[in-house]
C-alpha cells in the first residue's frame, strides 16, 4: 500500500451523550479516491468534518502526513479543500467565487484570476466566469464549486456527497468529468456517497459506514463480493462484482472476458441517459466492472442441458456455499468465477442445493449491471 | 388641513430660499445622526456578529439584553448620558453636557442595540453550511466574518439604516443632553419640538417635513445600494 496521508487512529464522536462515529482505524492512502459509503444517518459527513479538521473528535487522533492536526488548525485547513452537497456559492459572480480560497491563502488577484480561469476551463464552465453565482443552474453551480476546490491543488480533496442534489443526466457528466481529473492530477480524496453507483465509479478502495461503524474497507470488488456481514451485504445489495474487459462486439451485444468465461452484455450497458455528450457504447478493450444482483440468477439442476433460451449467460458451475440469510438462503456458485444467487428454501429442497452440488446458472444479459472504469 | 398645506409651502419656501438658520440646523442634524449611526455600526455589527457565531455561557442573556435595548426609551437614554455627563457626574470634567457630542453619544446608545440586534439575526439567517464550507476552504476566523458580512450585506444595510431612523428621529434625549441650544445643539426634532410648543404649527410643520424629507433621501441611497446588483 502506498503512503499514508491521513490516519485516524480510535477517533470517536458523541452527541448528545450518543456515539455517532466510530473509527478504530483509517488511512487514507497518497493519490487514492477512497469512497465512503452508508445510508443516510450513518455518519459519513461527521466523518468528514473530522478529516476536515472542523469537528473534534471527543476521543482519538487525526495524523496528516504524520503531525496530529488539532481541531480547527489553519496551517491544516489551508492545505485541503471540501467539497459539499449544496454548492454554497457566495452572492457575487463565478468568478471571485472560484478565486475565494486563493484569496484566502493571499494570493494576489491577478495571479488567482490567472488560475481560477484555467480550472474554470477544465471544468468545462469558463464561459460563466462573470455570470453572478445566483444565476446558474444546479450543474453549473456544483462545477463552480469543485473548481473552487480543486483550484486550491489541494493535497487532500474531501467530496460530501457532491452529486446527490443533481439530476441523472447532470451527474453523470459530472461524475466522468471528476473522474477524468481525479485521474489526471491524482488528487488524494475522501469521497462521501450514498450511492454505489457512484462508489464503483470513483472509488480505488470503498469504506462501508454503518450506525457510525466503519464496518469494512477494501477494493470494491470485494466489498461487493464479500461483504463483512450481513447488514454490510444488505447495503451493497449487488454481491457479485466481476472484473472484466470486453473481448468482442456483434449484433449489439459485447462479449466480456471475466475469468474463463465470456458474459454477454448490451453494448449500451453503462451509458448515461441523456447526457449533453453520449458516452460511445462499449467497445473492443473496455474495461468495465459488471455487476449481478443475485435475484437476477436462476439456478437449475446440473443436468439440465444448456438449451437456447432469452438468458443469455448460461453456465455449468458447482455450488461452494449455502448461507441461511433472513428466509431466503444465498447460494455461492464457481462457475467460471463466483457468482451468487438468491433463492427460496424451496428451490433448496427440490434441487438439493448444497456443497458440490453440480448446477446451470443463467442470468439475462439486460441484468447485467455495467460500470465503465 | 390648512396648517399642513401651509407647513408645505413654508417648508418648500424655506428650502428654496436656503434659509440660514434651517440650513444649520439641517446639517447638523446630519452630521449628529450620521456620526451616531457610525459608531452604533462600529459597536453593534461586531456585537450581533459575536452573538451570532459565539457559543459561551449567558449568550442567550445577552441576546435578551440586546432585544430589549431595540425598543430602549429614549428619554431613559437621555436621563442616563445626562447624569453621566452632568458637571458633578462621572464623566463630567469633560464638560461634555449640551454640546452635539453628548447628543452623538446618546443617540449611539440608541442606535447600537438596534444595528446589534438587526446583525445578529442577519448573520444568525446565513445557512450554518456556509461556516463549514468557508472554513473547509481555508479561511481564517478573521476572513469568515468578512464573508459572512458580505453575504448578509443587505441584511446589514437594514441595520444601519434601522439605526439611522432610530437616531434621526429621537427627540427626548437629544433635548436632555444637548439642550436645545440655538446654534449650536438644536437639530431638527427640537426645533420642531419648540415650535409647536410656541404655536408656531407651519414653522413646525416644515421643519417636520424637511426632517421627513431628510430621512428619506438618506435612506433612499442606502435603499439603491442594498438593491443593487440583486438577481432574485
């Protein structure tokens, strides 16, 4: 693992006599976009606070680069930059906005102005540099304010859940412009979400939050495949994550290579609704992470033949585990690579599911859950 | 009727013929209020701004304090600078009692608790997010008051020009601790004060009207500056 940027070493926060955050250990690691994920209430932006340095924590300790930040420390605040959910742009135009932190670390106004509109340019908004901020749409202003972020070259970008209040096809060009530049500077981030979309996309690790626990941290495919509990896996919804890369593209459809087996995928699969520029269907080398939620996939007794049928992915597999959760029972299938299903008590009796046992999974290609990289 | 249409044409006339003594009286009034709306802004914006942010123990008396102080008597006021003041007072080797400062002073005493309280409720009205996205950004206590300022900027404007009202348009006070001296402590109020009580209602009425009138045109260009530049 590369450098450590950030630690929090037993950081814990209480309000109201309650334990909101706690956190027995986090890094977070140079030029990595670590992706905070938890429902609503689960802590996530106290958390941020804290790495902020805007929140004492009531116990623990936050390290930047190796020295203890204490609660509120200027020469600490100076050197990162935070991002919310609501712009919170001040009255006065696009462009004092941007140049904001910059003036606040004294830059003088011309040396700001210069690189205010070069940020202003790479965010695809310089055109608004001397609208008033109270004039711009919801895109527009959360653009303006990640410029007023990622102006300051900040060594530690923190992101709160900065496309939750935006619509669809809004973020989603915004989510791929902020990945591209993530990628371009490799900005270390903190990068709050509830949605795993989002996680997927941006994250290199993902930390799942939970009733102010930090319940797992790790690369999102394993996140996603082997939750650390049940409430972890109740979260993430989607258990089965499979890397892969597209090996063919006909009739529509794109062939991807994930482990031995080839799973087939519309070619359209990933791309925005209805975004200012379309993202091209997937092509021959894409990488992409595909996504099956396990009530997507069917199994069948080991000797059914592998007959044409409208679910396009059909494999042979053998089952490796049968988990009791809740009434139903997740069944883990190798098949090529692991893949996991859902199914009845039932289905567990009549096709004696269990260790060994030979199966045919299948899954319709439209089920395919497609996340571009 | 009569009296007010007179009132008007005298206080046209006066107005037209730059009567001396109304002019004098005009600009100090001017100058007494204008310089008690400064310094009540100089103590009341950091005041509210204090009692805004600030998290300390008797905020919340202070608060109260201040809310009343924005409905405070003026003849209170005047009582209070006066025995101050006053020859054998505490503060009376500065041989300040009936001069325009004493008025400026009582006038400020007037004035600050409004522009606190109007402040305080300006700053108090800013979403709390915009402290922690200032702060996230790098700036310092000092910076994000001055932000904090300009964001509530009109709301601000409100307060100076809610205390300018409260010291222009004070009477008891201003008689108290200046004495309605000609020449030299009597502004508008008084005069207007003293000619009614002489009967003289159309002198009265016109120095009524240029008060109005004065009030008016001061709060007017602090109104253009408040509206300028809003979007919606």
């Amino acid at each position: 693992m590369s450098k450590s940027v950030l630690s929090l070493r037993d950081v814990r926060v209480e309000y109201g006599g309650r334990s909101v955050l706690e956190v027995p250990a986090l890094d977070v690691c140079s030029g990595e976009v670590l992706a905070v994920i938890g429902p609503n209430g689960a802590g996530k932006s106290t958390l941020l606070q804290v790495m902020a340095g805007l929140r004492s924590p009531g116990a623990g300790v936050l390290r930047f680069r190796g020295q203890t930040v204490r609660p509120g420390d200027l020469g600490y605040r100076r050197r990162i930059a935070l991002v919310l959910q609501d712009p919170m742009l001040l009255d006065a135009s696009v462009l004092t906005n941007v140049t904001l932190g910059l003036r606040f670390r004294r830059w003088p106004r011309r040396k700001a102005v210069g690189r205010a509109m070069g940020w202003l340019e790479r965010l695809g908004v310089a055109h608004l540099a001397h609208r008033s901020a109270r004039t711009l749409s919801g895109g527009e202003a959360q653009r303006v304010s990640l410029a007023r972020a990622l102006v300051l070259e900040p060594e530690l970008l923190l992101l709160d859940e900065p496309f939750s209040a935006l619509d669809a096809p809004t973020r989603a060009a915004l989510l791929d412009d902020l990945q591209g530049l993530l990628r371009e500077t490799r900005t270390t981030t903190v990068f709050v979400t509830h949605d795993q979309d989002e996680a997927l996309r941006l994250g290199d690790r993902i930390a799942v939050l939970l009733g102010g626990r930090l319940r797992q941290l790790d690369v999102p495919e394993r996140v996603f495949a082997a939750p650390a509990d049940a409430e972890v896996a109740a979260f993430v919804g989607m258990e089965t994550i499979l890397t892969g890369r597209v090996v063919a593209v006909e009739n529509g459809m794109a062939l991807v290579q994930v482990g031995s087996q080839r799973v087939e995928v519309p070619v359209t699969a990933g791309m925005r609704p209805a975004g200012p520029e379309p993202v091209p269907p997937l092509q021959e080398g894409s990488e992409v992470l595909l996504g099956i939620r396990p009530e997507d996939v069917t199994l069948a007794p080991g000797e059914t033949p592998l007959l044409p049928s409208s679910a396009r992915n059909r494999f042979r597999g053998r089952v490796t585990r049968v988990v009791p959760q809740g009434r139903l029972y997740h069944v883990t299938v190798a098949c090529g690579f692991p893949l996991v299903a859902v199914v009845t008590p039932r289905s567990v009796r009549e096709l004696a599911l269990r260790e060994g046992r030979e199966v045919v999974v299948a899954f319709k290609a439209t089920a395919v859950h497609v996340i571009r990289r | 009727m009569e009296v007010v249409l007179e009132g008007l044409q005298q206080a046209l006339w006066l107005i037209l013929r730059r009567d001396p003594a109304v002019v004098e009286i005009t600009l100090r009034t001017l100058q007494v209020s204008g310089t008690a709306t400064l310094i009540s802004l100089l103590l009341g914006v950091p005041l509210g701004t204090a009692l805004a942010l600030g998290r300390f123990p008797g905020r919340r008396l202070v608060v109260s304090l201040v809310n009343t102080g924005m409905g405070l008597p003026p003849v209170v006021v005047g009582l209070f600078v006066a025995l101050m003041l006053w020859r054998s007072g505490p503060l009376g080797r500065l041989g300040l009692i009936y001069t325009p400062l004493a008025m400026v002073i009582a006038q400020a005493v007037i004035a600050a608790p409004i522009v606190a309280g109007v402040s305080l409720a300006a700053i108090q009205q800013l979403d709390p997010r915009l402290h922690l996205q200032l702060l996230g950004l790098g700036a310092s206590r000092g910076q994000l008051v001055l932000v904090l300022w300009w964001e509530a900027r009109r709301s601000l404007l409100a307060a100076a020009m809610a205390g300018f009202g409260g010291a222009i348009s004070e009477v008891g006070a201003s008689m108290m601790v200046g004495g309605n001296i000609v020449g030299q402590t009597r502004v508008l109020t008084t005069a207007t004060v003293l000619e009614t009580s002489k009967g003289n209602f159309d002198l009265a009425m016109a120095l009524g009207l240029i008060l109005l009138l004065l009030a008016y045109l001061v709060t007017l260009a602090m109104t253009w500056l408040q509206q300028s530049g809003r979007t919606g």
